[in-house]
C-alpha cells in the first residue's frame, strides 16, 4: 500500500513539476538553473545507494559523471542516437566502470575505498586528457540539434529528461531502501564480517552496489555535452561533482532516500542563487563550509535532526 | 631509441623528487598511518605553506626554506587545533568513518577555494639564489632547485625518526598506534599524544609546502594531484615506516621521472595513480610489509 502511494504520489509531483514549470517559466535560464539542482539528485541518490546504504565512500564521482558525458561525445560524432539512448549508453559504461572499480577493491576496507575511488578519478582523467579523439586536454565542442524533439526549447527538452531522469533514480533507491537488496546493504554497511557469517552474499551485494551507483551517475552525466555544448575533462572531472555528491546525502541524511533529494534541493538552490548574485567561486566555499559545519553539528543530516525531534516528542 | 644518458639522468631526477615527495607523505604517515586520522586534507595544508613561503618571500625576499622552518610552530598550532575539533566532533562520539572523512574532504575543498579566492588560480613562483643554477657530475645535471629540497626532505626525516625513537614523547606516539591502553597504563593521556602527534604531522606540510614552490610554480588546486601522490607513497611505504614510505616516495619518484621522460608528462599522474589501485588491489600491505 504504501509503495503504491509512494508511486503514485511521486510520479504526481514529477509530472506536475514537467507540466507546470513549462506553462510557468518562459525564462530559458530557469531551465538552465533546474537541470542542475535535478543533475545533484541523480548524483547525490547514485551516491547515497553506495555512500548511504552500503557504507563505502566514493570520491571519485567525477570519473564516472564523465565517462558517461564521454561516452555521449563519442556516440554524438559516430552516430546520431537519440539523447534519451545515449543517457541509456552512458549509464551503461559507467556501470561497467562501477563493476570495475568495485571487482579491484573488493578487499579494501573503508578509508582505503576512498582513496581507491580519488586515484580512480584520476586515472580516467589521464586517459581522456591523452585521447585526441573526444578532444584532449583541449575539450570538445558538440553541436546541438537545432529542433528539440518536443515542444519546447533544447534545453527544455534536455531539463525534462533530466527530471525523468531524476524521478527514476529516487524510485530505484526508495525500492532498494524497503528491499531485501537493502536489507543487506545496510548489513554490509554496519558489519560486514557478520553479515559474511550471516549468510549475506556480501561479494555479490557490493558489486551490484557499485555497478548500480556507477550507472545512475553516468547516466547523469551523458546529457552534459549538450547542456554545456563545449566539454573538457578539468570540468567534467571537476572535484566539485564529488564534494557535492558528498555533500548533499550528508547534510540531508544517508539513511534515507528523502535525504540525498532534500539536500541536493537545498545546496543546489543555494548554489545558483549564489552563483547569479555574489560569485562562482564563492558557492564552491558555502558547499565546503556547510558539509564540514554539518557533519561536525549534526552527523546525521536533516533526516536525523527530524527524526530526533519527532522521538523526542513521543516520549 | 632509449639513450642511456636520458635514462640516467631520468632515474637520478626521480630520486630526487622521490626525496621531495617524502617531505610531503611524512605528515600523513604520520596522521594516517600512526593515527588512525585519515587527513585527506593534508595536500590543503601543504598549498597554505607554499603561499606562506610566496607571501613572505615576495615581500621580504627571505630564503622559502627558512620561511617554512620558522613557520613550523604556527602550524603546529593550527594542527593541534584540527585535531581537538575531530577528537570532539569524531572520535569522542565514535563516528569516526564517513563523517570524518567527509570532514577533511570539506576540509580540503574549503582551503582550496579559499587560497583561489584570496590569491586566483595564477601560478606564483619565489625567488631565491640557488633555483636556476646547476650541479653536473658526467652526464648527470643535478639542478640545485630539485637537490636542495630532497636534501632538506631527508633532514626533516632523520630529525623526525630521531625524535621518535629517543624521545618520550615520540616513542609515546608510536605507541599510540599499536595499543592505546598500554601508553594509557604508563600514565599517558592518548589524546594529548595523538594532539601533538597531529600537530607536528601539519607542521610537516609548512616545510614541504616551501619546498614544493622552490621545484615549481603553484597554483591553489593542484593540491589535489598530491593527495593520490600521498596515499600511494604512504600505502606502498607500509603506512608506518619512515624507511619503508622514503622508499615508496623514490620508487613513484623515478616511476613518474622515467614516464615523463619517454612517454611525455601527461601521462606520469596516471602511472603513480595506477600503482597505488594496483597496490592496494594486490598487496594492500605495502612493499616492506609485514
């Protein structure tokens, strides 16, 4: 019953979202700006299934945001697909990435994870930076089609997918979150050696946690090339991607799926606003200083601090 | 053609930047490795001595290596502070796991974009007698600007090794990482240990951030190369020794050198970043380890 309210309901909202900003808006920048708070849903969800869930802690978001925003570039000069199979294309590889990455440190614990994740991003840097073919260190720049698909602007199209997009990803955690999936990622992420002794297949339940967190991001980043029309791997690479996507599960609480939404909701309204009003290097600093005030304050994020009032009320 | 001069003169230049690199694993083998405290924003703390030692230098022309010994105290101070707020907010509490690492990380992120904020993204550069100037040996070139930073690199290392060995306070703190109740039995407060510990672990990153801008110009992010750089030395070096991580740092040192060398630079990150997930994939105890 309530995963069919749940359905319901957040469909609802989704479409009302797609329908109403459309009538609302005739401001193209109000796209721009939304596509970006949706990008940090994705990101942060994606982030959340293996940071939240399972308990391993991935800096290296960039690298897979970026190979599906490469993987986008390749499709665009090979072929003419469709965005919507490219985002399909681009979770794919990153997927694969995620399988990878997940496969090589199977054994690493923790803080070792992490740091695997930050060499990780580099490696794959490197790579594109001496891959001549989707640019180099020089970037790439990726004609969009004149005609958007459906009514509307290009970059009203690309912002509706992304929503879809969104939708998906905050779907797929909710049912990992009151699934057995989850039961046992959560296992792993509070004890792993007893979860082993349990009978939890650990091995397996981590590779599909890594592959499924590497695919939602990837598929975040395959639209990019289009959005930002001009791509180069110090951008798509950027540590920034990763410090958000860390940022917002944080503050808005891992342990649920309404966290990662209501902290990429709130940073990435913070974040633009800022951008158009005080500077752009200055929001990077706001995102810094609430994680670090965040985690030191209130461990738990948003979610806790509700769930804390709202125990301390029935007692 | 691989000629035997350029191979030479590839290997020395990476020991000697493999003596460099000590300098700047020496703090987070110590935090990281002796402590327990994963610093990921050690590389932070290494760009804040570099633009000490350029702010200084460009207005009194002062030596960047005396400018980052004298400032070594101050970031002991700031050290000893860090840790006090993760010893409260972290380690009291217990959760020590991601919340602290994301601690650091908007540690790091924070520094970085402060240091962009006050001094931009352009590379500075300092200025002192012996950068430009060379020593040859035969074939070898032994540029001062590499050779004076991994001669001071090797100094701090013996000094530090010293320290930990012959003093109490330094042998309390490698206590401090094989058994908390023992040093706590020979009336020692832990967390007092672990606070000077930290402390001298950032002051490291004073000497090594001046160090890191006498070899080249720097510019606030790329700090970030480093922190690979410096998990990979420290995980290859076995975490806790001194010998076994000036080992490592010589190994990536000559590694990068020989690749920057005959495959062109843009390649060398790769390479070190490749042999860390290699190492931790294959043999997560290091080269030297038990």
């Amino acid at each position: 019953m309530r995963a069919a309210k749940f359905w319901g309901v957040s469909f609802l909202v989704a479409a009302a979202l797609l329908v109403l900003t459309r009538g609302f808006f005739t401001n193209e920048y109000f796209f721009f700006a939304g596509y970006v708070v949706l990008q940090y849903i994705v990101l942060s969800t994606a982030w959340n299934i293996l940071g939240g869930y399972t308990g391993y802690t991935n800096f290296g978001v960039g690298a897979f945001f970026a190979v599906g925003a490469y993987s986008s570039v390749v499709l665009h000069k090979l072929t003419s697909l469709p965005v919507p199979v490219m985002i399909v294309v681009g979770g794919l590889m990153s997927g694969i990435l995620g399988f990878g990455m997940g496969y090589l440190t199977l054994r690493l614990k923790g803080v070792f994870f992490a740091i695997a994740t930050l060499a990780l991003a580099i490696v794959a840097q490197t790579f594109i930076v001496n891959w001549d073919y989707v640019g180099g260190s020089r970037g790439v720049y990726v004609i969009r089609p004149q005609q958007a698909p459906l009514y509307g602007s290009y970059i009203q199209y690309l912002y509706s997918l992304m929503l879809v997009l969104a939708w998906v990803s905050v779907a797929i955690a909710r049912t990992i979150e009151r699934s057995r999936l989850g039961l046992g990622f959560n296992a792993i992420r509070d004890d792993e050696a007893a979860a082993e002794a349990g009978g939890v297949p650990t091995l397996r339940l981590k590779l599909i946690s890594t592959t499924l967190s590497g695919a939602l991001m990837g598929m975040a980043g395959a639209p990019l090339p289009y959005y930002v029309t001009y791509l180069d791997p110090a951008s798509s690479f950027n540590l920034s991607y990763a410090v958000n996507s860390v940022a917002m599960p944080l503050i808005g609480g891992m342990t649920s799926w309404i966290g990662p939404v209501i902290g990429a909701v709130l940073l990435g309204t913070i974040q633009q606003l800022a951008t158009v009003t005080i500077s752009s290097a200055l929001n990077l600093l706001i995102v810094g200083v609430l994680l670090v005030a965040f985690v030191i304050i209130a461990p738990n994020g948003i979610v806790g601090l509700v769930q804390a009032r709202r125990r301390a009320r029935l007692r | 053609m691989i000629s035997l001069d350029l191979a030479v003169n590839a290997v020395v230049a990476g020991l000697l930047l493999g003596g460099f690199y000590a300098a700047v694993t020496v703090g987070v083998t110590i935090s990281f490795g002796m402590l327990d405290i994963v610093n990921i924003a050690h590389p932070a703390f290494i760009m804040l001595g570099s633009f000490v030692a350029y702010v200084v230098n460009s207005n009194f022309g002062i030596d960047p290596i005396l400018i980052g010994v004298v400032m070594a105290p101050v970031f002991f101070l700031v050290g000893m502070a860090v840790y006090q707020i993760y010893y409260y907010a972290f380690e009291q509490r217990g959760e020590e796991s991601i919340q602290g690492l994301a601690f650091f990380f908007g540690l790091l992120f924070v520094g970085e974009v402060a240091l962009i904020l006050v001094f931009g993204v352009d590379y500075r550069f300092v200025e002192a007698p012996y950068i430009g100037l060379s020593l040859h040996l035969g074939v070898v070139d032994l540029p001062l600007r590499m050779l004076i930073p991994c001669l001071v690199s090797l100094l701090m290392l013996a000094v530090l090794q010293l320290f930990l060995g012959r003093t109490f306070i330094g042998r309390a703190i490698l206590a401090v990482s094989q058994d908390r109740l023992a040093l706590q039995l020979m009336a020692a407060n832990p967390s007092t240990i672990k606070r000077i510990a930290f402390g001298i672990s950032i002051a490291t990153a004073s000497v090594a951030g001046a160090l890191l801008i006498i070899i080249q110009p720097v510019e606030p992010s790329i700090g970030r190369d480093y922190i690979g750089r410096i998990f990979a030395i420290c995980v290859l070096g076995g975490m806790t020794s001194f010998p076994g991580m000036l080992a490592g740092a010589m190994l990536i040192g000559v590694v990068e050198s020989i690749t920057a060398t005959f495959y062109g630079p843009s390649w060398a990150p790769a390479v070190a970043f490749g042999f860390l997930l290699l190492t931790l994939a294959v043999r997560p105890a290091g080269i030297l380890g038990r």
